[in-house]
C-alpha cells in the first residue's frame, strides 16, 4: 500500500492550480444516464471516485472514456439497472444512479450504502424523495429496490438540508410527469452546477442559488457539454497550505465566490487575502489567531474543510472550539493530529484545539479524504518527517496532491 513521506517544510511559495470539482462531477456523470448518446464533461480530473462512477456506468451499459481531461459519456443502450455491493461500498456517491435509473428505465437496485469512516450517513432523504415522485421502494438484502411505470411530480420537503438527496430528487423529477418543487433543497454550488448540467440536457428547473427548486417535467432530454466547475474543497486545503506557510501562495482556477466563509475565517486567523476572478493569494500571519468553526450547509463553512482547517487552529496562539454539526462524528483525524503533538480534545462534536507552538513529524495513518488531506498539510507544517499511510483515501479526491504540493515548495515523496 502506498504511503507519503513529507519533510516538513513551511516555506511554500508559489503558484497552485484547482482542479474539476469531484462532488459536480459524479452528479453530472449519472445524469448523462437519462439521455441516450454522447454528453462529455471537460475539467475533468484523474480521480479515483470518479473511475468507480466510469466503472459502475459502464456495469449499467454506457460507454465512458477519458482523455486528458475530457470525460465522454455514452448512454445509448442502458441494458443494466444494478449498482451492485462492490462498487456503492467503496463509493457512497454511487446512489446518484438511482434516480437516473428510475426516471430513464423504470426500476433501480441499488445496493444500500454501509457507514463509512465520517458516520452513519443514511439515505432515507433519497428514498423518501423517489417515494414523493412515485417510486415503490422495497429494501431487502442490502438492496434498495426501486419501481415506478412513470414518476409523477410532487411537492418534496426536505426535513433536513442534503446535498445528495437533492441531487436525486432533481435527476429523477426532470423526466417526471407535471411540476415537482423541492423545499430546504441545498443550496451548494455543486448543486447550482448540476441544474446547469440538466437544463442544458434540455430540463426545466428554476430556483438555482435558493432552497426551493422547481422542475416542470419534459419528455425527453439530449445530450449535452459542459467545463465542470473548480474544486472548492481542494482550493480551500491549498488556501489553508498557504496560511501554515511563511511566504505568500496563490491558488488558481478557482472561484473566489464559492469560499466566501473559509476566506473570511482565514482573514479571521490574521491572514491576507487578494481576490482575484478566478485566483486567491494568500500571505500568511506571523502569527495565527484562534478562530471558532461551525460547518454548516452552505454558504456555511464546508464539513469537508473542518479536518485542514483544524490543522491551522493547531498552530494558533490560543484555543478555538471547531464544531461539525454535518457529520458529528467527523473527528477521525484528531487522534492523528495529536500523535504529531497537537493538543486537541473532542467532546461530543466539537473539538477543542490548543495551539501548541510547534508539530513534530510521526507516522500517522489515513482514514478517510479529508482527514487525510489534513495530515499532508500537518506533515508539511510539522518539523521532521511525517509517514502518512492508506494515503489511497486522498487519491479518491485530489489529483496528484504531492506534485502539485511539490511544485510550491513541499518536500512529499510517494513510496
Ligand atoms: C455530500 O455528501 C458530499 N459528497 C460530501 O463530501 C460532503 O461532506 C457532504 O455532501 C456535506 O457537504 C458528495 O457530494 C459526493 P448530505 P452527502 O446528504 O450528499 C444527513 C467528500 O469528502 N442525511 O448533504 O452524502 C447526513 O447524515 C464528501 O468529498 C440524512 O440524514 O451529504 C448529514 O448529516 C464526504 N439522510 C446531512 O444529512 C439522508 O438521506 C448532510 O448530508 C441524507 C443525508
């Protein structure tokens, strides 16, 4: 198994490029599943979730290739409708085919997706919005068994903000008979980019950028085009490399309006930030000011920034409470952060972070994407080396980290 061995450095500098965002891209990916013939996604990156989505399209009948960065999607003949074990287990995302499925062919068998190492994460939002639209739903060993003769559009209130529910719902209510609204639908610019997706399909959806969306059904869609949008999570990890460095670093190709909030707790922390149209640099403090977290849906601060941004509040001059109100559980990362000599603590879902003055290198272990893009950052930041192990985990989200890392002055070897 793969490992990263980093010698602490914090002398990045440099310029840093985001790639296409993973979380836009898988919903895209099963939409072209509700149209027959060739859709193609430019700014596409070379990441392992997204070769188990080509993998669990081409299981279900389509023809996916990639070249470069240019992903080609064929959904001409879909002759499968089953997301089997192996591949829902390894990606939960894999349950974006089941509305596709159920809107283009009538019936879906998913496997139910397993916890996994951020929390229990269930998924009674989706079934309950294929329901809403129609869908019998049957659940029976470990399968989701889903049937409808034709969706009918529906009033669907979400109890709870979920990006993927939404997702669902949308990719299945756009084929569906009559007008379906979607209320405290998420708001995340992953979803914004998959109703762009689907209207250029040829859907119906109005509401982007609100919480009530609404979908008037059309009988068809066709294939279409589109250049995925950037990776919020990885321009906010390489923000954050920056404000642990001591020189200035910009990361590029990204959207400034995305990260509102992770800008404004950076500023918070004593950086400098210069906004740019699609570029952000970073001049880091001299010194790091604690600063509280709450992650939130967005526009609230990301879930899926609070591992990399503990990493910062370790080095701080003082304490700062970092509460996960998305995934309670999502704290796998502290008890590795500490073996390098941070001081944290957790208590239910808030972990309590005293910044000590320095991190000192160990070997640590991977245990889910985040966390482990935190422990890079960490190992970059720490004095001596740092062994991250499992490292597969980060492969999943981030192209290439440690040559994109590498070429701003980080000191990380793949072995
Ligand atoms: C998406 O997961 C992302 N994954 C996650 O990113 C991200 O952490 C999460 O949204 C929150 O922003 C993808 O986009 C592929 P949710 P998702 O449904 O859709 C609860 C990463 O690192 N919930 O918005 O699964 C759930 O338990 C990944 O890239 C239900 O109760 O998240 C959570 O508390 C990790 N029932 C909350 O809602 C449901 O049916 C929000 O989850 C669904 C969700």
């Amino acid at each position: 198994m793969e490992q990263f061995i980093i010698e602490g450095n914090r002398n990045l500098s440099g310029t840093i490029p985001v790639s296409g965002a993973k979380n836009a891209i898988l919903p895209a990916m099963a939409a072209c599943l509700l149209a027959p013939g060739t859709s193609t996604l430019h700014n596409v990156p070379h990441l392992i979730d997204l070769k188990t989505m080509s993998l669990l399209l081409r299981v279900l009948g389509a023809k996916v290739e990639m070249e470069n960065d240019v992903l080609s999607i064929d959904a001409s003949h879909i002759d499968s409708y089953e997301a089997p074990y192996e591949l829902v287990n390894k990606m939960r995302a894999s349950i974006y085919v089941l509305g596709p499925l159920l809107a283009r062919l009538g019936i879906a068998k998913v496997s139910f997706p397993g916890g996994c190492a951020i929390g229990t994460r269930p998924v009674d939002l989706h079934l309950m919005a294929m329901e809403a639209l129609g869908a019998h739903i049957t659940v029976e060993h470990g399968y989701i068994n889903a049937k409808a003769d034709k969706l009918v559009g529906a009033d669907i209130y979400f109890p709870k903000s979920s990006v993927g529910a939404t997702i669902n719902a949308l990719m299945a209510a756009v084929l569906a008979k009559g007008v379906t609204s979607l209320f405290n639908a998420a708001m995340e610019p992953e979803i914004d980019a998959t109703i762009d997706f689907l209207n250029l399909m040829g859907a119906q959806i109005s509401g982007k950028g609100t919480t009530t969306l609404v979908i008037e059904g059309v009988e068809k869609l066709h294939p279409t085009e589109m250049e995925m949008i950037p990776d919020r999570i990885e321009a906010g990890t390489f923000l954050i490399a920056g404000a642990l460095s001591t020189n200035p670093v910009t990361v590029t190709n990204c959207n400034p309006n995305h990260l509102t909030l992770p800008m404004e707790k950076l500023r918070a922390s004593g950086c400098e930030l210069e906004v740019e149209n699609c570029s952000i640099t970073v001049y880091p403090p001299e010194i790091i000011q604690p600063v509280d977290i709450i992650t939130l849906p967005y526009p609230g601060f990301p879930t899926d920034l609070q591992a990399q941004f503990t990493v910062l509040m370790c080095l701080a001059d003082g304490i700062s409470f970092i509460e996960d109100t998305i995934f309670p559980d999502r704290f796998a990362h502290v008890a590795e952060l500490n073996r390098l000599q941070a001081d944290i603590r957790v208590e239910q879902n808030i972990a309590r972070v005293k910044g000590v003055k320095k991190l000192s290198g160990a070997e640590v272990m991977a245990t889910d994407l985040r966390a482990s893009a935190a422990l890079v950052l960490a190992g970059i930041a720490a004095e001596g080396k740092t062994v991250i192990s499992r490292i597969y985990h980060i492969d999943r989200g981030y192209d290439h980290i440690e040559k994109k890392l590498n070429a701003i002055g980080a000191k990380i070897t793949r072995s």
